[in-house]
C-alpha cells in the first residue's frame, strides 16, 4: 500500500457508498426508493468514515483535491505530491462510480428519469443559478477545509513536559464523517453539496461512457470543480492569517 493506491481505494470507497445510496433512494423498484434526504446524507458521512478509515493511516485520506490543495496553501502538504494526489483521486472516484453502476445496472435499465440516473454519478443544482450554486460549493467546502484544519490528534501530557499522541483507532475517523453528514444536512440542499471535485467529475466522467441515457450536463460541471478549489483556498487562506 503507497499513498498513491490508499488514495485510489480511499476514493473508490467513498463514491461507491455515496453514489450508492443515491442509486438506491433514486431508481425505480430498488428497496431504499424514495427514501429521502436524510438517508443520503447519513450515508455519504458513513462512506466518508470508511474512505479515511482505509486510507486515513497511509496517505492522510484526503480523497478530495480541494483537501489537499488547501493543505498546500497552508503549507501543510507538499506542493510536488499534489499532481499524484489528485491523479489518485480522481481514478478512485471513475472506479468508485462504474462499480455502482455494476450494482445497479437492472435498476439503470428501468428507471426513465435521466436526471435521475445522472443524480447517482454526480450533482446537479436544485434551482440552476451559476452565480449562486458557486457561492455554495465554495461555502460549503469552505466549512470542510477550515473545520479540517483544526481537527487535532488527542495528546497526553507527560511528567517531563513532552507530550505523547494517542491513537483513536477507527474513532479518528469519526470527526470528518460527522463534519460531511453536518454540511450534507445543512447546506447540501443547493446543489448536493459536491464539495470535492474528484466526486463529481469522476463519476461524470464514467456517466459519459458508460451505456446511459440522457445529458451528462457538462454545462454545469464547472462549478462543483472551481467552486470547492476556490473554497478551500479561501479556507487555508483564513487558516493562515488567523495562525
């Protein structure tokens, strides 16, 4: 396992849980149909807890390039990794969304919603405003990047003044799951809250290709990419001037 492949199966694992439960509350005759908001957004934050669990120790489980671009403005990942990372990324999420395809493929076949099926490969805004669907990308990614920045191993301070780190195991990755599943209820009900590039132009990517009907909107594809970079810039940026 390298940084490389853990990013790759990190990513793979989060799309095909996320998108997954899209898939289900989404398609025609699946089990989970019409089971609504809550459920998606529950499951994208326990998607994102088994990405960073898997990932988390070998590679930091970043799984999202507007994570570890921020990172490297805040000078805390190095620039020459970032081209890799993002390489990673973005593969993990295209095998990620071919495999929910594979799952549901029975289901893609009867369902005739086009907007629909484009809905579990990547995100599409609830009212199609350019300027608006930006600003919430980049606030909610805003609130992903900065909240991660203060996210701390816990530490044991020791007799002789140094301090010891302590490991939480599975727990440590709890905190960026609950923060995904608070922006998910919070601010996703703009535009889905893509608030990663690689989730969303991946997976568009393999809508593209793959045998299904209908646009793969790449009119909008854009914004769910320049909106989260831009607000984990901005994220970083305010990171730095306040440490």
């Amino acid at each position: 396992m390298t940084p490389f492949i853990a990013e790759i199966i990190g990513t793979m694992l989060l799309i095909l849980l996320g998108n997954g439960v899209v898939a289900n509350v989404v398609l025609k005759d699946t089990k989970g149909n019409n089971s609504g908001w809550i459920v998606i957004s529950t499951a994208w934050a326990l998607a994102v807890f088994v990405g960073v669990q898997v990932a988390g120790p070998i590679s930091g489980a970043h799984l999202n390039p507007a994570v570890t671009i921020g990172l490297a403005v805040a000078g805390k990942f190095q620039w020459d990794q970032v081209p890799t990372y993002i390489a990673a990324q973005m593969i993990g999420a295209g095998l990620g969304a071919f495999l929910v395809w594979l799952v549901y493929k029975d289901h893609f076949a009867v369902t005739e919603d086009e907007g629909g099926k484009l809905a579990c490969f990547s995100t599409g805004p609830a009212i199609r405003k350019p300027l608006s669907n930006f600003i919430s990308e980049t606030i909610g990614t805003f609130v992903l990047v900065f909240v991660i920045f203060y996210f701390a191993d816990p530490s044991l301070s020791l007799q002789n003044d140094t301090t010891a780190k302590i490991g939480l195991g599975s727990i440590g990755a709890l905190p960026v799951a609950f923060l995904v599943w608070a922006i998910g209820l919070s601010l996703g009900g703009t535009t889905g809250y893509a608030i990663n590039p690689a989730r969303d132009l991946g997976p568009r990517i393999m809508h593209s290709i793959l045998p299904i009907k209908g646009s793969s909107d790449w009119g909008y594809a854009w914004i769910p990419v320049a909106g989260p970079i831009f607000g984990a810039i901005l994220a970083a940026l305010l990171y730095g001037a306040l440490n």
